[in-house]
C-alpha cells in the first residue's frame, strides 16, 4: 500500500507541475498578445496624428509635396500592415525616417514653427513616439520571457507538447533608423 501512496504521491507531483508550467506558457502568451495590442495601439494614435500634421504643413510648405506625399504613402502601408513584428518593423522604420526628414526640413518656416496647431501636433507626436518605444520595450520584454520559458527545461518539454513557439521581437535592422533625428526650432 505504501509503494503505492508514493507512486500516486509523484504522480500528483509530475500533475501539478505539468499544469504550473502549462499556465505559466499560457500566461506569457497573453502577456505577449496584449503587449502587441499595446503596441498597435499606439501605431495608430501615431497613424491618427500624421494626417493632422500633414494637412497644418501643407499650407507653408507647399514645394516639400514630394516628401509630404511620401510621408502619407509610408503611412497608409504601415497603417496596413498586419503581418510579423519584423514586417511591421521594416515599414515603421522607414515611416520614422521619413517623418524625420520632413520634420528637419520644416525648420526653416518661421510662420510654422509659431502655428499653435504645429506645435501642438508636434509635441503630440513626440508623445506618441515615447509611448510606442514604451509600448514596445514592454513587448520586446513580453517576447524574451516567452522565448526563455519556450527554451528552458523543462518548461520546453511542456511548451513542446502544446504547440508553444518563440515569438519574434521588434527590432529595427538599420542604425540609423536608432538615431533620433536632429530638430531645432
């Protein structure tokens, strides 16, 4: 009788621990998915305030079309973009970028920089550049903790069993896509 007492003993163990760890794989998950939630949400306030800005700088500066156009293109095909973190990435990144060089080249409307509109929008969006790189530094830690419980033992076993896989950081590739560009009023 006692062999067995033990046997079920250690069962109930392997049980409990299995479970732990299952919960423990189905609560990152979720941190995870709410983390990116977190993060879109955030790209949109920023896809929200783009036009805004857009439409106050098209009325001083009408020969930086070209550009103006190019930020609203980069825009649409962020806004548009569901795919992977990376996909989104490649597309944030070259959004960035080209709101950075409209924002250098507006520099030189002195009729602009006094526009309580622009001003206001461009604190705005300054804002909203710190939420998302908030948002996605708490994503970015979401995926390392799901990712480190996905490889280690014996949490991998389980995750293994029930289909759980790494998840894919946001990562900028280009350098200067890290670099804040430089705006001076």
């Amino acid at each position: 009788m006692i062999p067995f007492l033990v046997l079920l003993g250690l069962l109930l163990v392997v049980v409990v621990a299995v479970i732990g760890l299952y919960n423990g794989l189905v609560a990152i998950r979720n941190h995870c998915d709410e983390a990116w939630s977190n993060v879109d949400t955030e790209l949109k306030r920023r896809y929200d305030l783009i036009p805004n800005l857009i439409n106050t700088v098209k009325g001083y500066a009408k020969h930086e079309r070209e550009l103006i156009q190019e930020v609203t293109a980069l825009r649409e095909k962020a806004a548009a973009n569901q795919g992977s973190p990376g996909s989104q990435a490649k597309d944030e990144m070259a959004l960035q970028r080209a709101l950075g060089q409209l924002m250098v080249r507006l520099e030189n409307y002195p009729d602009l920089k006094a526009s309580a509109n622009f001003v206001e929008l461009q604190k705005e969006l300054a804002n909203t550049e710190n939420r998302i790189q908030a948002a996605l530094r708490f994503f970015n830690g979401n995926v390392r903790d799901n990712n480190n419980r996905v490889q280690q033992f014996p949490s991998n076993v389980i995750a293994g069993m029930f289909g759980f896989t790494r998840r894919e950081f946001f990562e900028l590739d280009e350098p200067a896509a890290r670099t804040v560009p430089k705006v001076e009023f």
